[in-house]
C-alpha cells in the first residue's frame, strides 16, 4: 500500500499531505495505526468513524495509551474515543478532552478516492490483521 510520502514523489520531510490509500479499504476499519517515521511517539491512529475519517496521535496525551484500541461513543452529536488504559476521553475532530488534556488532530481529505493525511513525517500503515 502508500508510503505516506505521496507517492515518493513528494517531500519526506515537513508538514504536507501523505497519500495513505483508498479509501474504500480504509473504511474497512474502524481504526488502523500509521506509523510515523519520526518514531513511535509520532504514530498515528485514521479512525473511520459513521463515513468519516479522522487522523490523531495514537499515544494517549495522558500516559501514552493505545487510542486506537479505544472505544468510539457518541453523545451530544460528538464522536469521542476513550483511552483503554485510564479512560479518558478525546473528541475525533477536535483533540480535547473533558479533562485538560488535549490530543493532537490531523487533517485529513478525500481525493479521487484516497485518503490524505497531513503529517509532518511519512506515515505507513500497519499490516492488515485479518481477524479484527
Ligand atoms: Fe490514556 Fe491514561 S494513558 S487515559
């Protein structure tokens, strides 16, 4: 699949957009992580979350936990995932949380059917597992 470096013809370092995939197959998951070049405290979850995708940081703001193997709730009209590790919260679009804590967003965009990630480092998807 993409490097997240688009398509290797784009820059490999600072901020820009990172070609992840089709977005037909990433909608497959609720949430897959992308690991960041820049080392793991820059992985990054893609939720895909009621037809929309959504980019964060996959370590926890609190203690580093695995965002990605967090539960989805929404209330109020507001997605959020919660850490498994100590449960806090962290709206999808926003970052914030209902403590104090704010996780870092990333943009993400749709084009000719792929998924764009803007990222300051190439992002590279984990394999596939088959059984989630
Ligand atoms: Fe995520 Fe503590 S590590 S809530």
């Amino acid at each position: 699949m993409a490097s997240g470096c688009a398509d290797e013809t784009g820059p490999t370092e600072g901020t820009s957009w990172r070609l992840i995939g089709p977005a037909a197959g990433l909608s497959e998951k609720r949430c897959r992580l992308m690991r960041s070049s820049l080392g793991r405290g820059s992985d990054v979850c893609l939720f895909y979350v009621k037809g929309e995708f959504f980019a964060m940081d996959a370590r926890c703001a609190h203690s580093g936990g695995p965002l990605c193997e967090g539960d989805i709730e929404e209330a109020d009209g507001v997605l959020r995932v919660f850490c498994p590790w100590h449960y806090y919260d962290f709206d999808l679009r926003t970052g914030k949380s209902g403590t104090s804590l704010q996780q870092k967003v990333h943009e993400v965009k749709l084009e000719d059917g792929n998924v764009y990630v803007k990222h300051a480092s190439c992002l590279s998807l984990q394999p596939v597992d088959e059984k989630s």
